[in-house]
C-alpha cells in the first residue's frame, strides 16, 4: 500500500498491521515523518515493523534524531536502486530474525514453567496426593485458559494456581 500523507501511513498501518515493512519520507503533508515515528513509537510498533527513511536531508543533527526515535535505517536520496534493495532486504531478515528469536525464547520459558510445575507436582504428591493432582489440573487449565486470554502467556494463571494448591497443601497460619 501507498500512503499521501502522514495520518493516511497511520491509517494504513493501523488498519493493515501486516506490513513487513515502512520506507517512509519526513516531509509529507497533514503528519511529517516525525510525527509517524513518534506515534509508532507510542503504540510499540517500531518493534514490530522496521521503518527506513528516504531523505534527501544530510544534517547529522537529522539523521541522528530519526535513528533516536528508531528507525531501522536512513537512506539519502537520491539513492542507488540496487543498494536500497539489499538494505531493505538485509532489514527483513534482521527483523524475522529477531522475531524467531523471541518465540523461541518463549517456547523454552513455557518448557521451564511446564517442568517446574511437573517437579512441584511430584514434590507435593509425595506428602499428599490429592494436592500433587491438583497442581497438574491447574497447569493444564492455565495452559488452555491462555488461548481465551487473548493468547496471554499462561504463567499470571499458573501463579494463580501455585498459590492456591500450595495453599490447600501448607493453609496459612499453619505453620508447616
């Protein structure tokens, strides 16, 4: 898609939030570049999306304030087509990469979680079984619970649960 403006790149973006990535110019009409970067900024969508300016500006004290709201990349017009294309495509490939990178590390946490609750269980079934069970029930309740969460990671349920099964095992003021 093609935006004219600054609030119609907004729009855009808000409406369409699977663009991979913005070139985007500073000087447009209705919102500059500026003021796209800022509210992108707002909204954590510059972690989301790589954005690379197209400028014909060379003031260091530009440049330098478009890389501090985040931007990917600064590429001065007129440019080269083919260093443009390797730049844009050398962004993507960071930008996928960091993103496998992030499920990744939420894939071996939920793995963490999954084992810590397994050794709880075990831990706690060997004083009483019921409780033990419990535990197990709960994690699996907080692991489904999380899809109507809105895909929430599970754990705020699972901590939830800790609590709870470990306050039937040890009731407070018991002091055990």
């Amino acid at each position: 898609p093609y935006a004219d403006d600054g609030m119609q790149a907004l729009e855009l973006l808000h409406s369409e939030f699977d663009i991979d990535l913005l070139l985007l110019d500073i000087n447009m009409p209705r919102l500059d570049g500026f003021g796209v970067l800022e509210v992108m900024k707002q909204r954590n969508w510059l972690q989301e999306i790589p954005v690379i300016i197209t400028s014909s500006e060379d003031d260091e004290s530009f440049i330098q304030k478009v890389y501090e709201l985040g931007v990917t990349d600064y590429i001065r017009r007129p440019f080269n087509l083919t260093v443009t294309q390797w730049r844009v495509s050398n962004a993507l490939t960071l930008y996928a990469r960091q993103k496998h990178l992030a499920e990744e590390q939420v894939y071996e946490h939920e793995k963490t979680n999954s084992a810590i609750i397994n050794i709880l269980s075990h831990v706690v079934e060997s004083r009483n079984f019921e409780s033990g069970t419990h535990i197990l029930h709960v994690r699996h309740h907080g692991y489904s619970a999380a899809p109507a969460r809105g895909g929430d990671e599970p754990l705020p349920a699972l901590a939830g649960g800790y609590s709870y099964a470990l306050g039937q095992f040890r009731p407070e003021g018991s002091g055990h």
